[in-house]
C-alpha cells in the first residue's frame, strides 16, 4: 500500500495520520532528509512556523524538501505547511525565516493575529464540493492563520475567506490594521493549488471531515498514473515575487 509522508517535526502531524487513516491510507512521519526518499507525496502540517522552520535547518532538511517539490511530487501545506510552501512570506519575525518555495504567491504570516484570535468559518469551496461531494461550504478553523495576499498566474484560487469591516485584520506590536478603509476588498485567500502543489491557510486535520485529505490523494494518484507530471522551479522563486499578481488585499 502507498503511504504519504508526513513533516513530523513539530505541530498537528499526528492529526493529518489519524485523517489519513480514516480514509485507509497511510501516513508516515518524516524528520531526517533521507526518509523522504521512501515516500512519494508529503503533508506539510500546521504548527509553529518559526520553530519548524529551525528545526528542519537543523535536520538539515530544506536542501531534500526543495528537491521533493522541484520534482513535482504532490506536496501539501495546512497553516505553517502553506507558509514553508510560499515563495515569499512577509509579517516575519526579525531575521525572517527559510522557505521551501513552490507556490507563486506571498504569504502574510499569522494574517489573522494572534492565538487568541484564532476563529472557525464555514467556507465556499465549489472544487472541493465538486471534486468530493458533500456540502458547498467546509469548517475552516483558523489558529494563528496566514493569508495569501497575492498569487501568479498559474495558482487556482480554491476558497476565499470575506473580512467582516469591523474585524481586526492583522495585529502586533508594530501594527493594527482595522480600518474599513484599510482595505478596499474584503476577500483574502486561504487556499490554493498550483500543479501539484495545494496550500490551506486554516486545519482540516483538525476537523472529522475529511474532503481536502481526499482532495489530495487523488492528486497523489493521478501523478501516481501519470496523469501529472508537474515541475516547479523552486531555487530561484523561494524569495520573487516578480510574477506575481495582486488579489483584494496589499502587502502590510
């Protein structure tokens, strides 16, 4: 039987085998650059995006997961797996941190504020609903969550998330962006695809439905046919942003 990999460095890893599971498919955990050799699709999960960050640089990782996406096998990103997979990131603390790249498109790192503000929202999903039955809408819950602030031309827009005006949008020391004037759309994306790549700002993982785990094993499949068979270049976008376009909202 084939098995997905799983980032098991820190975060909701044990959450994404346990949906995995639910669906009679195998999830295996990865932490050490040579394990990724023996899977052939990869779950990136939510967790604490700085501190997955140090650690997978210090397993000495990204080198093997830039390689893992730059040879188009079926890679998904949840929260912190969204940001990894961005090619560029922006709201990062001092020093920034190390991305895999993959995704064309810039990411706002903890968009929605902090812990406390975390929140659930049912969202429109017309491809999943399509692609996996069930409902039009998906419970979406949010932890510390970023947004997609821009995406390229390639990238397919798979839910959208509507800013209620009085909300806070982004908070920290630095900055509180509230203002219905602030922003002009009240839209901001939360998730993508692109080839085979697929990146969710909330955590499905941490819901009993399990339609994106569905969605994605069925990219793993169709590559697995020879269905697709999608290179991304990686080495050279991790930080550009030159392709990209805007979507409702700017850059902070």
């Amino acid at each position: 039987m084939a098995v997905v990999g799983v980032l098991a460095l820190q975060g909701s890893f044990n959450e994404h085998i346990a949906a995995l599971r639910r669906l009679g498919m195998k999830g295996v955990e990865i932490r050490k650059p040579e394990q990724l050799q023996s899977v052939s699709s990869l779950i990136i999960p939510g967790g604490e995006s700085t501190t997955m960050a140090k650690l997978a640089e210090f397993h000495n990782l990204f080198p093997a997961l830039r390689e893992f996406v730059q040879m188009g096998k079926p890679v998904w990103g949840t929260c912190a797996g969204l940001i990894f997979l961005a090619n560029k990131a922006v709201g990062q603390k001092e020093g920034g941190q190390e991305l895999v790249g993959g995704l064309n498109c810039t990411v706002h790192r903890n968009y929605f504020g902090s812990q406390i503000q975390s929140f659930e929202a049912e969202l429109l999903v017309p491809e999943l609903a399509s692609q996996e039955g069930g409902p039009e809408t998906f419970r979406g819950v949010f932890i510390r969550a970023p947004a997609v602030l821009e995406v390229g031309p390639e990238v397919e827009v798979l839910a959208d998330y509507p800013i209620p005006s009085n909300k806070v949008l982004y908070s920290s020391s630095a900055v509180e962006i509230q203002e219905e004037s602030a922003v002009p759309e009240k839209k901001v994306i939360v998730a993508i695809k692109q080839g085979n790549l697929l990146g969710t700002a909330f955590h499905p993982e941490l819901t009993a439905d399990t339609r994106w785990h569905s969605y994605f094993l069925k990219m793993v499949r169709d590559v697995g046919e020879g269905t697709s068979n999608t290179t991304v270049a990686v080495s050279e976008t991790a930080s550009s942003s030159d392709r990209q376009t805007k979507y409702d909202l700017p850059i902070f």
